[in-house]
C-alpha cells in the first residue's frame, strides 16, 4: 500500500510538472519591477498579480494561442497573444505610463480584440466608473455614456435607449446569455442589479450578425465579476446612502480560487422611499425594494473551461398613478404594485481543440412577473421561460485571418396564471446559423464581414370570447431574415484611426404588437395588435474617428439608420372602455445623428482633466413625421482632478460636472415638447489607508441646485411630475 501510495504521489507530481505554464516579469519604461499588476486571461477566467519583483506564473494552460492581459492603474494596458507550444514559456511585458483610459478587450464582438484593434467601435465603461457618478441605479449609470439614455418611470424601472431605440429593439445580455424579461412592457425595466458586474459595453447599431432578432437597435453588453486570483481568498463589503430617497444600497461578496477551481457568491440589497423633487414633495408610491444573489463556479485546466453562474432577482416595485398624493418616507410599496422575480443560470464552456476552439453558451431564464392592482392577489401574472444556446467554432487562423462560423437559438414559453391578459400564452422559437472573418494587414488595417440567416417561429393559444376586451385569436406565423455586416478599419495617419462599418438588422414583431386587445395601463390606451405585420428590417452605416496623443483625445462617431416596416402605434379615432384606441401599423424611418467629443490633459498639469461630448438623434417617418421617445440633445462636461494626500488618500479624485440637455421640440403627434435644463453634479473621493484598514470612498452631489425638471423620456412627464431632485450619495467599499 506504502508503494502504491507513493507511486500515485510521483505520479500526480510528474503530471503537475507537464502542465504547460507561463511566466514572466512586468516592468515600467525605467526597467523597474511592478507590483501588484494584474494578468488575466479571459478564456480560462484565470489570473493572478505580480509580486514585488514583478514575477508572475500561469499554469494549466492550453497548447494553442492565448490572450494575456496586463492591467495597472496609471499604465497603458498591454493585450499580449503568446504561442503556448511547449511545456515552459516565458513572456516579459514593459507597461508604459498613460493618463488616458485603459484599452480595453472587448467581449462582446466576435474575436476578442482590444478595442484599438477593434474594427466596431464598442464604448466600455466599468461598474466602478459608473459608480463614482453617484447614480442610485444601473440604467441611471448607463445613460451617463454617450449615445445611451432611458424612459424612466421614477427611480425604480428604466428602460434602455440607444440612438433613440428602445424596448425589443435593444437586446440585454448578462453572464453570456441574452435577458428575457418581457422588455416589449413599459413599465419592464432592466431587471439587473450592478453588483457582481464588472463592466459593460455598448453596441450601439445593429448586432443582430451575432445576436440574432431584437439586435437591431444596439446591445449592451454586461461582464460578471471575475474570479479571483490563483490560490487567494477575498471578501468585500459595499454601503452606499441616498439622501433624496432616504436609500441604501448593501452588498457583500466572497470569492477564492485554485489553481484549476474558482467560486463566488455575492448578496445585495436596495431599498428607497418614495423620490423627492425639487421643493421637498414626493412622488407617491415611486418606492421600491430589491434583493439580489449571485454566485459562480468555474474549472478550468489545459483542455477546457467552464463556467456555472446563477444569479437571483427580486424586485418590488411601487407603481405611481396618484402622482404627488399621501406624503410618505415608507419603504414599504403600496398598490399598484409589481413583483418581479427572476433566475438566470447560465454554463459558459470553451473546448480546446488542437488549432481551433470552441465556445459554447447555455442560458436558463425564468422570469415570474405579476401586478398587484389594489390586493395581494395578482390580476395579472405572467410567466416567461427562455432557453438560449450559442456555439461557436473559431476555426484555425490562416496567416492574420481569423474566422467564426457558429449557430445560436432559443426556446420560449409565456404562460399566464391570472385573470388579466396582456399577451396570450405563446410559444417562440428561434434558429440562426453565421459565419463572419476578419483579416489584418500592415500594423493597422482590419476588415471583417460576415452573414447570417435567421429564423423566428411564434404560435400562440387563443383565449378570451371574440369581439370582447381580453380576446386573443390564435396566431402561427414564422419570420425569416438574412444578415450581413462589412466592417473596416485603419489608420489615416499616427495616432489618427478611421472606422467604416456597414451592417443590417432585423427585429421579428413581438407577442404585443401581434396580439393586443385591450387597455394597456402603462399607456392609457386601448391596443389592437396586427398579426399582419412584417419583420423590421435595417441598415445602419457607422463612421468613427478617433485621434489620440498624450494628451489630447478627440472622436467622432456619425450614424445614419434606415429602417424598413418600423411597427408603431397609431390613433384610430375611436374609445373603447373608455379609452382612445391605437392600432399598430407599420411605415419605413429613418434616425441619423452621433457623438462628438474631447479629453484634454494639459501639460504640466498631470493631475487636470477636462471631458466633454455631445449628443444628438433625429428620428423621423417615411412621411417627415417624427418617431416617439427620442432624447433630446445632450451636452455633458468634465472637470476632473486627481490627486494623492500623504500616505492616507491615493487615487483622489474631485469632479465638477455640467450636464445639459436641450429643449426637444422634435416630437411625434402624440408628445408634448420638452425644456431643456442644466444640472450641475459634484463628486469627491478616494482610496483611504488608517493603518492596516484600507476602503474605498465617494460623495456625489447630483443637482446640486435642486433643479426643477422633467425629462423629455419620463413616463410621468404627462402627469406634469418632474424627476428626482439634490440627491446626496456616500459610498463606501472596503476588500479584504
């Protein structure tokens, strides 16, 4: 047995020793060690940090190509690809110092490239940059990036709006797999909470090359947590106060790893009273509570990688109808009310294979959406359950031409349980089938193309008694799409980039615009759905320009979108139950438009930043008439100071921001116009060292001046209730 034992011990120790590794030491422009950078590679969702001497090792690596990427606050970010073709190999990297923004490896397209590679301009921006804006919710964060805004009802529900479109037409994806939450709703926010998010990053213009139906405004794309390093164990706890809601926001993460496992879980919990506006009133029942869970486990060794996530969401939100009525600081909601819960596991797996690789995503959604009207017995309750699955297979690299050929789909029921209806039970199933390359030449240049078709089958139950409010006949109808994108990338001259990007989109009507009959509490207004409508179906051209130096960086990004058969409703002149009936119709539209701006960083002032960009969306029907639910245009400045006190504060920082959006007078037959305003919105904050206690802090003063508004996409503009007034924000974050 003694004998036995120590041969399994050789064994498994000559079995260690063959697993291929990398290593290497990062040093700055002086030939310095660094301590403390992070090198990462996504494929495996293994990392680690490099120690005093600025060493670092990877071990259980494949035997193909690999991404590495080094990141260090205050250093260029350095994406490195290493040959692993032998059992050890070394790699030493020289980051050099920037005081511009990280370059980033983007995710969401299809090869992985950073994005001064990339050939589709993707904007990124971290949950912690988000953070420091001092915004109460994730889509608030979201609409702080150029070209993103929301329709908002209150604080608590926010929709998506890229370039002026929104609900179906803009897909969500989290932990690798699109969200189903019944988005074609009003009153159906974004259903994700940001902690256990590391960033997200934004797609705006048809994806639907690798995304499939509902791609063709834009997507936004959010990044889980990462596991931690290699053999390390870390915890984090996070408090965030509100003033203007009297809110909190408290979420608290565990992680660690080994060589070959990792595991996470993180908990977090919201709650608010109803917002304050300018003067001191509140706005009845816009309160709201939110519980969220995450948690993960990953394996990964020289063959493959896999990734199990799950992530919980509960929501109960207050529903305002009385407008500015009882005064009240309760938390706790009152009717109307929505509950809203959901679970996402999904299973993300890279296979290595011997010159290629294949990556597989599965997703499980269940989403339990029920509306209480003025009991706790539901009327309406709605059950919506989503497979997705997505493969691809990146074939061997031919010289500098890469390629993906994959197929992607998805499984839907929506089952209702009560006596309301606002969508019948259905049955949705999608299949596409792409391919798209990409080739490089030169040090600069880029092209990639691809193609895909698309299939999306509906059939529906009927329900209810013909000719009745609630009435439901049955649909089957099936929709076809085919695909393409031509993308091009260069640079003009050093420093200066070009990109030329020409794709198409589609979007199948969804279960709403098919189906309606009835009144839609979210809009007031009787709606008769039209199972005679046709597929969506854009182009949408994208230039970008980008220059950048040392100290000056300057960009921007024009669009032109042309959309045949845009679905939107339209009154029909008639009242039933009382309200004014619309019917969907479909006409051809057009939306053009951009982003401009600057980041300046004068020289010798290293710690001095200025940034600003402007925004702007034209939206109009084939007739001239102008579309709905566009924003308005948007100036938004910077200025941004860092700075180091001693040994107790590192990575200060102090921010005055002007935010100014413009009157909207653009508006469809429907809307009223909007003033424009200006709000002003300070922060403040740091990394705080007392001893051995080291935390992260940020103040945030939004509308400083308590500036009386209401925002042109506010769902209670009509009802003459502005937004949310001065909202004090503290912030704590403190690592273990």
């Amino acid at each position: 047995m003694k004998k036995i034992i120590i041969t399994l011990i050789l064994g498994f120790s000559a079995m260690l020793q063959a697993q291929n590794k990398v290593s290497g030491t990062v040093t700055n422009m002086a030939n310095q060690p660094i301590k403390g950078v992070s090198v990462y590679a996504p494929e495996l969702h293994q990392g680690t940090t490099t120690d005093a001497n600025g060493n670092y090792i990877l071990t259980n690596l494949p035997s193909r190509s690999l991404k590495l990427n080094f990141v260090f606050v205050g250093f260029s970010n350095q994406n490195k690809t290493i040959e692993i073709r032998q059992k050890e190999n070394t790699l030493n990297i020289i980051l050099e110092e920037t005081i511009f923004e990280m370059d980033e490896v983007i995710v969401s397209t299809a090869f992985n490239k950073i994005q001064s590679q990339n050939v589709m301009k993707v904007e990124h921006a971290t949950i912690k940059e988000l953070q420091q804006k001092g915004t109460a919710t994730l889509i608030e964060g979201l609409a702080t990036i150029p070209g993103v805004s929301q329709v908002s009802t209150g604080t608590s529900i926010g929709k998506p709006v890229i370039r002026g479109l929104s609900g179906n037409r803009v897909l969500v994806y989290s932990q690798g797999v699109r969200m189903e939450n019944q988005q074609f709703g009003d009153e159906h926010g974004l259903g994700l909470n940001d902690a256990g998010v590391e960033s997200v990053e934004v797609i705006k213009g048809p994806a639907s090359l690798l995304y499939g139906s509902d791609a063709l405004g834009g997507v936004l794309y959010f990044n889980p947590e990462k596991f931690a390093d290699a053999n390390t164990f870390k915890a984090n706890f996070s408090q965030k106060l509100f003033s203007n809601t009297l809110g909190s926001n408290s979420s608290l993460g565990l992680k660690t790893s080994t060589e070959n496992w990792k595991f996470l879980a993180r908990g977090s919990y919201n709650t608010h009273s109803d917002y304050r506006i300018s003067g001191g009133d509140r706005v009845t029942n816009t309160r709201y509570n939110e519980t969220d869970f995450k948690t993960g486990i990953g394996y990964s060794n020289s063959s493959f990688s896999s990734v199990l996530r799950y992530n919980y969401n509960n929501l109960d939100l207050g529903i305002p109808e009385d407008g500015i009525a009882e005064q009240s600081k309760s938390k706790n909601t009152g009717f109307p009310r929505q509950g809203v819960f959901s679970h996402l596991l999904s299973l993300n797996s890279v296979i290595y294979l011997k010159n290629s690789k294949l990556d597989i995503d599965l997703g499980y959604i269940a989403n339990d959406r029920s509306e209480f009207e003025d009991s706790d017995v539901a009327g309406l309750r709605m059950k919506l359950k989503t497979f997705n699955y997505d493969a691809k297979y990146h074939l061997p690299t031919l010289g500098k031409l890469e390629s993906i050929f994959g197929i992607q789909g998805m499984h839907q029921t929506n089952t209702n349980f009560g006596e309301e209806y606002l969508i019948p039970d259905a049955t949705t199933n999608d299949f596409g089938v792409f391919g798209t390359a990409n080739y490089e030449w030169g040090n600069n240049s880029a092209v990639q193309a691809g193609l895909r078709f698309d299939n999306r089958k509906i059939t529906s139950v009927e329900n209810g008694t013909v000719g009745e409010e609630g009435y439901f006949k049955a649909i089957d109808k099936s929709f076809d799409s085919f695909n393409a994108s031509l993308g091009y990338k260069t640079n003009l001259a050093d420093d200066f980039t070009l990109r030329l990007n020409l794709a198409s989109g589609f979007r199948a009507p969804n279960l709403a615009e098919l189906t309606s009959n009835g009144v839609h509490e979210g809009t007031n207004r009787y709606e008769i759905g039209n199972s005679d409508l046709k597929t969506e179906q854009n182009v949408q051209t994208d230039l970008n320009l980008e220059y950048k130096n040392d100290h000056f960086e300057f960009f921007v990004n024009g669009f032109y979108n042309h959309i045949n058969n845009y679905i939107y409703t339209s009154p029909t002149g008639t009242v039933l139950e009382n309200s004014d009936v619309f019917n969907y119709i479909q006409s051809n539209a057009k939306l053009y438009g951009g982003e401009v701006g600057l980041h300046f960083h004068p020289h010798p002032l290293d710690w001095l930043h200025y940034e600003t960009a402007f925004e702007t969306v034209t939206a109009k029907k084939q007739n001239g008439d102008y579309l709905p639910l566009i924003p308005a245009n948007n100036w938004n400045n910077t200025l941004r100071g860092e700075f180091k006190v001693k040994e107790w504060l590192e990575a200060g920082f102090a921010t005055f921001n002007v935010n100014t959006t413009f009157n909207q007078d653009n508006v469809s037959g429907f809307e009223t116009k909007s003033n424009g305003y200006t709000l002003i919105n300070l922060g403040l904050g740091g990394t705080v060292k007392l001893g051995k206690t080291v935390f992260d802090v940020n103040l945030n003063g939004n509308n400083l001046f308590d500036k009386r508004y209401i925002a042109h996409l506010s769902r209670l503009k009509t009802d003459g209730i502005p937004n949310i007034g001065r909202n004090i924000v503290l912030g704590v974050n403190f690592s273990i």
